[in-house]
C-alpha cells in the first residue's frame, strides 16, 4: 500500500549515556505535550506530559523541556538502557474547547536505539 | 494492562469489499481515536470521537467513516477497500478531559489485494 507520511530519524546511544529527543511542534493553542513511547509491534504508551504553561518537567529518569517560543519539545532519558530502544513520538492535545476540542495528534517521532 | 480491544488482528480482502474495524473499551473513557500507521513511520489521526454521537475527522484525509453510539464502542468503516488502504490502524482511549494519556489497541494490519 502507499506508505503516509515521513520516514523516522534515528538515534543511536551506549547504555548509560543521556539521550535527547527533540520535536518541534505546530500548534501554539494547545494545552499538553505529551510523550509517547512504542516499542516493536505495540500501540504507542503515555511516559510523561507537560502543560502548556510549564516549561519544565521531570518523571523518574525522564525530563521534559518545552519552548514555547520556537515551539519546541525535548525528552531527556537519563541512564539510557537497552530496554529503552523503541520508537518515541510527541504529542499535542487540545483540552480547551472549540472546533478542536479533545484533538490529540502525533508529531514526528524518533527511533531510538540503545547499544550495549 | 489496557482494557482496549481491536478486532480482528490481521484482515486480508479484495478490493471493493465493505469492511469494519472494531474498537471497543471497557475503561468507560470518553474520548476515543482512529490512527493510521506505516510501519516505521508517523501515527496520522483519522477519526475521533469526544463522546457519544460526537465523531470529527482528523488531519489525514480518509475515505473511512465512524460511529459512536456508544461509550465503549468506536468502529471504522471503509466502504470499498482499495490497495491503498494497505496499513495498521490503531485505536485509543482517553479518559476525560484533565487527562492525558491514551490507551492503544494493538491494531488492526488491513492489506487490501
């Protein structure tokens, strides 16, 4: 069938670096960006999301950055494992109303892979 | 573990065939979605739902339709199937609206021959 869309960029790192997953995204109006990981074969899992009025974020080893004057949105993975390979794709959500309201789309992901 | 389901797995048809995607979840969540996924490549919102009677289309042009007569029950439609329907098609649940995270399916891989 016609493939939609883009091809992934990757990410490649040694166990136990910090890795850095950047994403830009589109709209100004929405109230959540949120993290998204999936591994081979599964639907896409919640990590960790931050409101639009925040510009920081952590959860246990992840921490998330949002800049909202390039719109730009990073995940932070410390101590990266090899369990952490998959593919990580961010995510807006609009909470607030209007045509729009309950809309949650997925931004480009990354592939990320984990070396021993 | 989510309790979201999609029937069936894995579809084979021919073209022209009527089909219908079932999704259903028994988490009670109001909001639920329609995704379609090359492997390898980006999640495109096609269909969502805000809650009963409620479906709006996404950003990906589709030739699918959906229903929502129910709380738990969200199916996709295709009408006639062509060979470019080929993909994975994933469905979510969301619970209300200070609540972000949503729960996959494990999809539905439709080719269509």
């Amino acid at each position: 069938g016609e493939s939609v869309g883009l091809h992934l960029p990757t990410l490649s790192v040694q166990e136990g670096d910090n890795s850095i997953i950047n994403c830009a995204y589109s709209n100004s109006a929405s109230d959540y960006f949120i993290w998204y990981k999936q591994e081979s074969g599964k639907g896409p899992q919640f990590i960790i999301d931050i409101r639009s009025n925040m510009d920081k974020r952590q959860g246990q080893r992840v921490t998330v950055l949002l800049n909202k004057t390039v719109k730009h949105l990073s995940l932070q993975i410390a101590a990266t494992q090899p369990g952490d390979s998959a593919v990580y794709f961010c995510a807006e959500l609009n909470n607030a109303g209007g045509t729009s309201y309950g809309k949650l789309t997925f931004g480009q992901g990354t592939i990320l892979t984990v070396h021993p | 573990e989510a309790d979201i389901y999609q029937t069936p797995r894995y579809l084979v048809i021919g073209t022209g065939k009527k089909i219908t995607l079932e999704c259903s979840q028994t988490m009670g969540h109001d909001k639920m979605y329609w995704y379609q996924q090359d492997p390898g490549m980006e999640l495109h919102l096609i269909h969502y739902s805000y809650g009963v009677n409620s479906t709006e289309k996404g950003d990906l042009s589709s030739e699918s339709t959906v229903s929502r007569i129910r709380t738990e029950h969200f199916p996709l439609t295709l009408e006639s199937a062509r060979p470019s329907h080929t993909s994975q098609y994933l469905c979510a649940s969301r619970k209300d609206r200070g609540d972000t995270e949503a729960f996959f399916g494990q999809g539905t891989r439709l080719t269509v021959v």
